[in-house]
C-alpha cells in the first residue's frame, strides 16, 4: 500500500492543479482560477509520490464582517483510479484544521445536483445541505444548472 | 640584458625599455604603449621595443600586431628579450608550436630568465612535442630543485616520452632526499605519486609492481586492490586474483565490471549457464540490494532458466513501481526471443495489475507501451501510452513516451506538444525542460526552444539564453540548433535570402561546437604547470590522453561531418544557379524595391538581437562562413586530429580529399573506414564505386591511382549489384542511406532508375520518422 502525503501547491507545479481538477470535475474554471491558486488552502494529495488528488480552499469574509466565517471549498477532487483510499478524506481534513487554526467553525462548498453520489461522499463526512441554489453553475453550460450548498460545524 | 654590450640602464631608451616592460608586467598597456613609442621615435631599431609594441597592440586588440613581430624580427633574431616577448605573444594567440621556438630562442641566446625553461615546457606540452620536454623540465629542476613538482614534472615528461625507467629514477630520487621530511598536509600528493610510479612500472615490470604494490601506503585503496587485481590477472595468478576482485566486490557492490573481472578469473564465462548462474546465485545472496548479480545472470540463460529469472526480476521492479524497469531489460532486447518472453510475461502480469495498486497497473503499462515501441509496433504502443496518460495524467514519464511514440510515426509537431504538457507539470524539473526544448528544435520550432530553455540559462536583461548556453558549452542544444537551421536551409531553397540566412546560422552553430572543443584544447595549458604542484600525475596523464582523442568526440565529429554536407550543397547549389541568376533577374531600381529591402533589413537586424551568441560578435548570422571547401577546412577540419578513427571524420576526409584530387589520402580514409567498420559501412559501396567510375572529370594519374587503389576490395566490376548488394543491408536506415549515395552519384555504369526503385522498395518497412528521413533526398 502507497502512503499518502500532502504537499504545497507552488508556482512549479500549479498546472497539475489544472490537469486534475479538468480530468475529474464537470465544471470548467477560468485561468485567473488556478492563478490565484497559491493562495488561501491549496494541497495536493500524492500517493507513492504521484500527485492525485487536491485541494482548494480559502477563507470567506462576508459583507460587513471584519473576520472570516467559513472556509469555502473551491475544488475538490481525486483522480478516477486512486479513490476509496481516504485521499480526498485526507484532503478535506486539512481544510478542516485550517479552518480550526484560523478560529473559523464552518465549511462550505457546493455540490452539482446531478451529482449525489457526491453529496452523499460529503454527508459520510458529516455535512450537510443547507440550501439549493438555483442556477448556480450557470455559466457553466452544465445541463442543470442547480448547486446544493454544503456545509460542516466544526 | 643590453644586446649592445652598454651597461645596464646607461641611456634614456634602455630605461625607458625597462620601464615599459614593468608598466606592461603590471597590465598598464596604455601607458607602456606609449613609453615604447617614446623609445621608438628615438631609435627605431630598437627591436626589443618593437616587439614589445606588438605584444601591446595585441593586449589592447588593435592592428598592425602582426607588422610589428616583423619589424622587430627584421632587426635580430637572436636577441634573448626580444624572443622572449615574442614567445609570449605567441602564447597569447595559442600558437604553441610558435611560442615554444621563440622561448627556445630566447634560451639559446643566452637569456639568465630561467623562468623561460617553465614557459618552454609548457609549451612543449601543449604541441605534443615531449622528445624536448624532458630536457626543458631537467634545465628547470636543475636551478629549482627544492620543489617536488619540479621531480613530478621531470619524471612526467620522461613518461610522456616513453622513457619509463628514467620517470621511475626521477621519483625515487624525490623521495629518498624527501624521506621523513613529509609533512601532514604533504601526504596526499604523496600518496598519488607512489602510485604513479606504481604504474609506470607496470608498464616494463609487472612482478616488481606487483611486489611495490603491497607495501605502497596509499589513500586510495580502492585503486590499489584494483591494480592489484589487474596486475594478478595479468601474471596469470587467477586465484588470487580472484580473491581480490571478491574484496573489491565487498566494497562496493554495484561495480558491474566488478563482476565480470571475477568471472574473467573464476573462468567462468566458458562455463554453462548453469553454473554461471549458481555463482550469481550466491552473490545475490551475498549482495541482495545490488541490482548486478540479478541482471547479469539474464545476459546469459536461456530457455526455462531465461524465462524463471527474469519473470522474477521484471515483476518484482513492476511490483514496486519502479519507473525504470523497462530501461533496466533495455539491453536484453537485441536478442527478439527474449524480448518476446518478457513481453508475454509482462502481459500476462498486466491482466491482474491493477488489482494490486493503481501504479502498479500505470507503470505496467508504461512498461509495455515501451515494449511495442521497441519491437517497432507504434500503433499499439500508442494505444498503451494514451491509456496511461488518461489514466494517471499527472506523470511527467509518461508524456515523455506519449511524446516519442509521436515522434517516431514522424508527427514532429505533435511529439514536441505533447513533451511541452508534460514540462508545464513540473516546471523546475530540468529534464523535462530539456527533452521538451530538443523536441521543439527537431519540429524546427526554434523560437519556442529558446523561450523554454531559456527558463533555465542566466540571461541578461532583455536577452534570451543562447549566449549563456554557448558560455557554459552546451553542446546538445547548439547542436540540434543547427540541424533545425540546415532542416530550414533545405526546406527554403527557393527563396535565396532565406536559405543563406539559414546555412549561416546553421554553420555558426556547427562551428560553436568545434570551437567549444578548441576551447576544451586550449584549457588545458593551465594543467601543464597546476597538476604537477598538486601531485595529480595520474589523473594528469589521463587528461593528456583524453585531450588527445577531442576532436573526435562524437558530438564534434556529428557537428563536423553534418556542416560538411551543408558546404557540399552550398557549392553544388552555387554552381547550378549562379549564372542564371544575372541574366534573369534584371536588377530592380524602383522605389518598391527599395523600401521592401529597407523593412527587410530593419526586421533582420530586430531578429539578430535574439541570435546573438557571443558577446561581441560581429558576425551573429555567420556570413563569413559561407564558402567553399577551403573555408570549411580551415574552420572544422585544421586540427590536430592525429590518426582519424571515427567513421564520421574519414567519410569527410575521404570527400574532402577526393575533392582535392589527393588520391592517397582518400585511399587511406577508404581503408580506415573498412577496418572501423569490419566491412560493413554502408556507404563504402558508393565511395567504391565513386573511385571506379566517378573520376572522369579528374586527369589521368588521379583516375589511375584511384581505381588501382580501389581493386584491393573489388575487382568483379561486372557485378555492381553484388558490391552494393554487400554493403547496403535493406532493412536498416543506415543500408538504406548507402543506397541514397549510390544513387547520388548518378552513374552511367548503373541503372540509376533501378537504385532508385530499391531505396523506395526498402523505405517501406521503415518507420514513418525514418522514411521521411530518406523520402526528402528523391
């Protein structure tokens, strides 16, 4: 069994970002997206050294609030052949310890409705729905544009 | 020091002289320039001062250096000073040969500097010419002889110059006078120098090194048991040699040489593979980290016994994911039958691959993807890689196969794209930047090379990296630079400005590479005195052989014989449409005309900017290297070769020689490139037949030395075909290439329709990138 290892995400290595998330996710991110993505939370997962997996995360200040109240999932995702191995588990532990160092007790992201199988993965790790948003991913040209918001008190 | 007898410093010329030659000892040239013009205006026969002027004007890079060394060798030539500031300049225009006769000269004639005795034998050195060395090195111990690297160098030029026994007299006298008088910080140059001396005599008495050997205090014991050994063998004591090499292998394990010298004294190589194999057995348990007792045993079974062993060693690699497994059975290869056993092994393997890991299924197929790409089936190797990469996009590897699967159907383009997404990957990774950066070069993409080589050069404001890759002697780059170059030459033929641009920055870039060499010649000087004082005699001698065999390094004589087709095209494509050209081209004067060459010259001089190689270079576009044979002689071919023993400089030679109407030297090459090749250069059917048939445009004695000389390796001139049919192997590119200079040579013995249809025939069964390789000369 290969071991598991999380790793910076550095200006060496950002287009990996890229080929993962465009490989595993249905909707497409702009340039500007994996530009910034040396900021906030970002991780990738490597097993036996080959990056899989990673993370993007950062810290959400709403309107009139002068510090952050959530953490907000920007991608998530793990290669097709490396999953039920706990990586992206692993992936969103981490986000959840930022979260924690950063005295923040929420995390939030938001799932696809054509997807449950994916919201069901997020509930096993205690989140839970907390709206629909319709037409979310409307930008996205995504037959259904619908996004479930996700969110876990930590 | 006066050559006129006067006492010293009795005029004002003299100590203004003296003067001069301080100022210019302490870099001041300007001022030193000036004295001797002060001189000079005073007595213009002052020779030495006029050969000191030429050594300034020389520093400060202006002309007339060279009127000077006349003059002031017009007034004597026998003065001591005189010769010695010439040998100087001499030096500092690396014309060594030169140099040494005028520091002899100055030596000669009386000269009480005997720092020229230092100067002389370095010089000496660097021609190569050590029937001298000797003598200067013995002058210059005897006035300094409190200085080891005084012995060290003596006892090295009597070496160089086959004088064994001598070398050995020299450093044992050292070290007698030197006995316990060593200190701590000595005891290295020491220790290297008793097994110099080891060696050498080695060279006229094994027994006595064998003997000296044993009670040699030295620090590098490795090399010692390693001579040791070789010693043994050499004498014939297998057994104890054999004990040795087992020592050695205790050391260091992984030594592959290790192993087959210990067969070479267990004399097992004749034996059965069984028992070869039971030996390996024993080392792997004695060694189970090493890689060598696994693999070596696959070198030489067969059958069953093949099949089991390397089952064992393949699957255990691809269990593990190591990425070099197949690189690691590479060799095993040349031989189809057990290429054709791993292959079915690993197959079988990959059916249940990705039930043990997803990396182990990834590189399993990475495995047979190079499996199929080596045993030439593109196609399904193709499938393989693409399955990988959709698999595992992140793997830099595997963009780099995907990348030269595409290569080899020949889709350049494609190759040098894919490579480019495997780089954006992992930006700091330099082999990826590199592959990516030959890709783009052999797509001929050469801005795009230079802007991803350029990530890893130093470059200077605004500047691309092509000067610091030539500084830091970056040979494979400036290379493949220049074949994209000649590539665009061929494919531009049309537009006359263009192909010239190309052909001359084609032949800059060759004739980089050659000067890269010069450069590795002319560094050496600096040895010829630092290693003597560091006691590094072994590796010295080392050096000097190496240095001697430099310009014939493979990626110079690839450079060399590569610029050398490029002038052969130039020449004939001179001839063809050079006259032409006046009468149909009627010069145009209008405004137009004008303008277009105006915005033409302003692009080129914006483009030159980036083609810059050299700090100041006043020939970015190599323009002064368009010429014919001559030049290209004087700028590739001039140096000291010593004997040609690659193919590549004796199939220039030959041409070259051919060109000239100089039959011996052709029919030497002729013979060279039958003993490197055992008979089997392809192209020799052409040089043959070339000999025979293609010297009707030469004059009689030249025809006659020529096919006279060539009868030694065919007479049945009735039969081309056989003599063709002897040398050109069909099914290799090579072969094929002999055939393309048969057909070159046009002949009116031969049906050249036929020689034409049989190159098409065999070009079939190449691989697409190999066929284009061949398809562009018909």
């Amino acid at each position: 069994m290969s071991s598991i290892e999380l790793d910076d995400i550095t200006v060496n290595n950002q287009h990996v970002l890229k080929v993962i998330n465009t490989n595993v996710l249905p909707t497409v991110y702009p340039e500007e997206f994996y530009k910034g993505s040396l900021n906030g939370f970002s991780k990738f997962a490597y097993y036996g050294e080959v990056p899989v997996g990673a993370i993007k995360a950062k810290l959400i200040v709403p309107q009139h609030h002068k510090v952050p109240t959530s953490v907000y999932i920007e991608s998530l995702a793990v290669l097709e052949p490396y999953r039920h191995k706990g990586i992206g588990k692993k992936l969103v532990e981490y986000a959840i310890e930022q979260a924690k160092t950063s005295y923040v007790h929420e995390l939030t992201l938001h799932v696809w409705v054509k997807q449950p199988e994916v919201k069901q993965w997020y509930e096993r790790l205690g989140f839970e729905e907390k709206e629909v948003i319709p037409g979310y991913y409307s930008q996205q040209k995504l037959d259904q544009p619908d996004a479930i918001l996700m969110s876990l008190k930590v | 020091m006066s050559r006129r007898g006067v006492p010293l410093a009795t005029n004002k010329e003299d100590a203004n002289f003296r003067e001069a030659l301080k100022l210019y000892e302490a870099k001041q040239h300007r001022k030193s320039l000036k004295l001797c013009e002060q001189v000079l205006k005073k007595n213009s026969h002052y020779g030495e001062a006029l050969a000191l002027k030429a050594l300034l004007l020389y520093n400060l890079k202006e002309d007339d250096c060279e009127v000077y060394v006349e003059k002031a060798l017009a007034v004597s030539t026998t003065s001591p000073v005189l010769n010695h500031i010439l040998g100087i300049l001499k030096r500092q225009q690396l014309q060594y040969r030169e140099a040494a006769k005028y520091f002899k000269a100055a030596l000669d004639n009386g000269s009480s500097n005997k720092q020229i005795w230092k100067d002389l034998s370095v010089m000496e050195t660097q021609s190569r010419d050590f029937g001298s060395l000797a003598h200067s090195r013995l002058k210059y111990l005897d006035e300094f002889l409190g200085y080891r690297a005084n012995w060290t160098s003596l006892a090295i030029a009597y070496h160089l110059n086959g004088n064994l026994e001598a070398a050995v007299k020299t450093l044992n006298k050292f070290e007698e006078l030197a006995e316990g008088k060593l200190g701590p910080n000595e005891m290295y140059e020491h220790s290297e120098l008793l097994m110099y001396k080891n060696e050498i005599i080695s060279e006229f008495d094994l027994e006595r090194a064998l003997n000296e050997l044993e009670s040699t205090e030295t620090f590098d014991k490795t090399g010692q048991l390693e001579l040791k050994a070789k010693y043994l063998m050499k004498l014939g004591r297998k057994q104890e040699a054999q004990r040795v090499y087992r020592e050695l292998l205790k050391r260091n394990p992984d030594n592959v040489s290790y192993y087959h010298q210990l067969e070479d004294a267990l004399g097992t190589r004749e034996r059965s593979a069984k028992v070869r194999d039971s030996l390996y057995s024993k080392l792997q348990a004695f060694y189970p980290r090493s890689d060598a007792p696994k693999f070596i045993p696959l070198t030489f079974t067969t059958g069953d016994l093949f099949k089991e062993r390397v089952s064992k060693y393949v699957l255990d690699q691809l269990k593990r994911g190591v990425p070099a497994t197949f690189t690691n059975v590479k060799p095993l290869y040349k031989d189809l039958e057990k290429a054709h056993v791993i292959g079915a092994i690993v197959e079988e393997f990959y059916t249940k691959s990705s039930e043990l890991s997803p990396l182990c299924w990834v590189w399993t197929t990475y495995f047979l993807a190079q499996h199929y790409l080596q045993l030439n089936q593109l196609e399904k190797s193709l499938e393989l890689i693409s399955k990988a990469v959709e698999h595992t996009p992140t793997l830099v590897e595997l963009y780099i196969l995907k990348a030269r699967v595409y290569k080899h159907f020949g889709d350049l383009q494609t190759a040098a794209s894919v490579m480019n997404e495997g780089r954006l990957l992992d930006l700091q990774d330099r082999f990826i930047n590199s592959k990516s950066v030959k890709y783009y070069l052999r797509a001929d993409n050469i801005d795009k090379a230079l802007e991803v080589v350029s990530l890893f050069t130093k470059n200077e404001k605004g500047e691309n990296g092509l000067k610091d890759l030539h500084m830091m002697q970056v040979c494979w780059f400036i290379v493949e630079n220049a074949e994209s170059y000649k590539r665009l030459y061929f494919a531009n033929l049309k537009d006359e400005e263009l192909s010239k641009k190309y052909a001359g920055l084609a032949l800059k870039r060759y004739y980089g590479i050659v000067k890269i060499f010069e450069e590795y010649w002319n560094d050496q000087v600096d040895f010829h005195t630092f290693c003597m004082r560091k006691g590094t005699a072994r590796a010295y001698c080392d050096m000097i052989r190496w240095e001697d065999l430099i310009f014939q390094s493979p990626v110079c004589c690839r450079a060399v014989l590569s610029a050398f087709g490029l002038y052969k095209h130039l020449i004939s494509n001179s001839k063809t449409d050079g006259d032409e050209d006046d009468a149909m081209s009627p010069v145009r004067h209008d405004k137009k005309a004008k303008k277009e060459k105006a915005a033409r010259a302003k692009a080129l001089q914006a483009e030159k900017q980036h083609l810059v190689a050299y700090a100041d270079d006043e020939d970015i576009l190599g323009e002064t290297l368009i010429g014919g044979l001559d030049l290209f002689e004087s700028k590739f071919f001039s140096h000291d070769h010593g004997d040609l023993e690659t193919l590549s400089l004796n199939e220039v030679q030959f041409e070259l020689q051919f060109a000239k109407n100089k039959m011996a030297p052709v029919l030497v090459a002729l013979s060279k490139l039958v003993k490197i090749s055992h008979d089997t250069y392809p192209p020799l059917a052409a040089h043959i037949l070339q000999l025979k048939y293609a010297t009707a445009n030469k004059d009689k004695i030249t025809q006659m030395l020529a096919s006279k000389g060539v009868e030694k390796y065919y007479t049945e001139w009735d039969q081309p075909w056989a003599l063709i049919d002897k040398y050109c192997v069909r099914s290799t590119l090579d072969g094929i290439k002999g055939l393309l200079a048969v057909y070159d040579l046009k002949l009116a013995q031969l049906d050249n329709d036929k020689v034409r249809e049989e190159i098409l025939e065999a070009t079939k069964l190449l691989q697409p990138i190999e066929q284009l390789e061949i398809l562009k000369f018909l």
